[in-house]
C-alpha cells in the first residue's frame, strides 16, 4: 500500500489559484487508478475552497494556529514547531510514508524537523527568487523553499523552464527533477451561446471584449496592457475584460483609467465562478497574457480549450504551453502587443487557424497525465 501524507496549507493560503487546483485535480485521481494508494490530507481551518474528497483520501481538519498564537510577530518563530506537534497526532509513524506539502512546508515529527519516510515536493515556479522586488516576504519564502527543496528526496516541477530554473538556482542533480505538466479542467470548453446577446446581459458587457484574467500587479505585467489599450486605435469598438485579482484598481491603474477615459471600457469582474468564467473565455474576441514569467500558466489553456485566439508573452513557460497556437510578443513592448491585437482582429482567418491550433494544443495536457506522472514519481522513490 502506498501511503502519502499531503500537507494542505495551500488550500488555507488561497481561495483560487494553479496550486490548490492541481492538487483538487490529481490526488483523486491517483486513488482511482491504485486501490492501494491512500491520502492523508491535512487542512489548517480557514480553506474557502472545497477539497478534494475520495474514500480514500482522509481528511484531517486541524485548528489555524496562527488564529491563536498572537502576536503573530513573538511566536512566528514557533509556528512551524507548534504544527508539527499537532501534525504528529494525526499522522503517527512516518516510517513508509511518503511527504508531500502543497507549499514548502516540513515534515515535523513530535516538534523536530526530522521525516523517517521519502519526500516530495512541488515547485511551481520561481517567481519569489526571480521577482523579489515584488514581494516583501520573498525572503522568507526563498528560505523555505531551498530547505525543502535541498531535503526532499524527488522534486516535481510544472515545467521544463521551471525545471531549468530549479537547476539553475539551487544547483542540484537534473535527475532529481522531473516534470509533471499541468492542465486546464475539463469543464472550460467552449459553449455553444458564446456569442449570444443574453450572455453579453449575462456576464456585464454588451460590446465585443479583450480579455485578461488573473492578478495583476509586479510581474503579472498588467501594466503594458492597460497602456497598450489606451493607445490602441480600435478601443472603441473593444472593451476591455479584466476577470479576478485584485478587488480593485491599483493607484497607477486607476490614474492611466482616467486620463485616456477608460472608464466605460475598461471593467473589472470579482467574485467570478467557474461558470461565469467559462463564458468569458467563450466570448472573448481575444485573451490576453502579457505576464513576465509563469512556471505554468493554466489561464492561457484554459481560453484555447475554450475555442478563444490568445496573445502571450514570449517569456519562460509560456510559449512551452501555449507552442504555435498562439500570437507573441516581448513583454516589455507595448509596440509589439499593439501590433499582435491589430492582427487578432484584422484578420478572421487567423483568428480561426489560432482557435485550431489551441483546441489541439489542449490535447496534449490532461489531468489524468498530471496524476499518472505523480504517482510514478511516489512509485519511483518508495
């Protein structure tokens, strides 16, 4: 029997994201496809998304320290010892069970850092060690991350770029990596009203739409695309559809909104479901993603498997998913993306051989591949 204990800390860090989807996807998955292999998932109280649920998988919701040790800055210091003598309750002897954190977190038995069993972990990216300027707390999560990495017996990277950068940074083995590649959900097809009025009266927006989905501060690189709207000739038959992230405008966001007149096409959607989401992929004339660097990037997939053209940053992982199906351009230009959305809506062939290209592109990543190449790596060191 294979036994793994998956700490779920990402399910209490984030409400959405490629994290704690990829975990909801795959550790089902894995239960389908071997009798023999059971899940103990941990939970730290607070999670606002649902789990994944499976007989085989056994919750173990435990209480949020942090909601108790305060303040926060004195006892910090402590909380990963604290967790640990309330993990050990749960998961008894390590000895034959594999670890595997959802975020950089260490197996602690009875308070000390040591794991009899092999470890596993994670890294989506490396955005903090890349992009440091962005975050105040990189510090602290590069430290984090390089002890795991540096403990853990295989380390699964999203991608072949994350992989490179995971060698590069922390100088270890290429064979202790391997790639396991995410993918977009089943449910983001394409939807046959997509292009219906009521679904423009459905989701807000009544004109044909540019759309972004995600944060979009620091390297998310939402920036270029505002300016790059502001000074496209054809906005005024386009709005401009920015889905999720940050609840509202950003100082600078809001400045360049009102000195090029933004205000009634440029429009922000919160709160969105999956459903809802969905269509706004569907009915997107175009998606755009002008991110400096993914260690993935699943909205991307998710607009092609939608039957939606897409323009994308010629950086990192991006073209390594996206491949032919897509329009480039350097990040750093708002030149090169001006021109990139002249074609997307100039030219109706090419929109419609982008939208083949990316419904064939999808095939090639699938959940079930993600899950398979998992389990091979937990089979791999037992």
């Amino acid at each position: 029997m294979t036994e793994v204990v998956v700490d779920g800390i990402i399910y209490e860090l984030e409400s959405h994201g490629g994290i704690s989807r990829m975990f909801s996807e795959i550790l089902p998955r894995m239960c389908d496809m071997d009798e023999s292999f059971h899940i103990t998932l941990l939970t730290w109280g607070g999670q606002s998304r649902s789990l994944p649920s499976h007989q085989h998988i056994h919750q173990h919701s435990l209480p949020p320290l942090q909601l108790f040790l305060r303040p926060s800055r004195f006892w910090e210091p402590i909380l990963p010892i604290a967790r640990g003598l309330t993990q050990s309750l749960y998961i008894g002897n390590a000895k034959g069970r594999i670890w595997h954190s959802t975020y950089y977190t260490k197996p602690y038995q009875w308070g000390r850092p040591s794991w009899h069993g092999p470890i596993v972990v994670t890294v989506v990216d490396m955005i903090y060690e890349k992009f440091s300027k962005y975050f105040p707390n990189a510090g602290k999560v590069c430290k984090m991350k390089r002890e795991c990495v540096e403990q853990a017996d295989k380390i699964i990277a999203i991608s072949e770029n994350t992989k490179r950068d995971i060698i590069e940074h922390f100088g270890i083995p290429e064979n202790k990596v391997a790639v396991t590649y995410l993918a977009a959900s089943d449910f983001f097809r394409g939807i046959p009203e997509a292009h219906d009025s009521k679904l423009g009266e459905r989701i807000g927006i009544n004109r044909p739409f540019v759309l972004y989905v995600g944060k979009r501060r620091g390297y998310k690189n939402f920036q270029t695309l505002l300016k790059a709207y502001s000074l496209w000739k054809k906005r005024s038959y386009f709005d401009l559809a920015c889905v999720g992230g940050e609840r509202t405008w950003s100082r600078d966001e809001m400045k360049l909104i009102r000195e090029a007149n933004l205000s009634n096409s440029a429009k922000l959607f919160n709160d969105v479901k999956d459903e809802e989401l969905r269509a706004f992929y569907s009915s997107a004339h175009a998606f755009v993603y002008p991110s400096l660097y993914e260690g993935f990037g699943i909205p991307p997939l998710e607009a092609m498997a939608c039957g939606t053209p897409v323009v994308v940053a010629n950086t990192s992982s991006i073209p390594e998913v996206v491949g032919d199906a897509g329009l480039y351009f350097e990040p750093s230009s708002t030149e090169e993306l001006l021109c990139a959305l002249d074609k997307i809506v100039d030219s109706t062939s090419l929109r419609q051989e982008l939208v083949k290209r990316g419904l064939e592109r999808c095939k090639k990543f699938s959940w079930q591949e993600t899950a398979i190449k998992t389990h091979n790596v937990y089979r791999g060191i037992l």
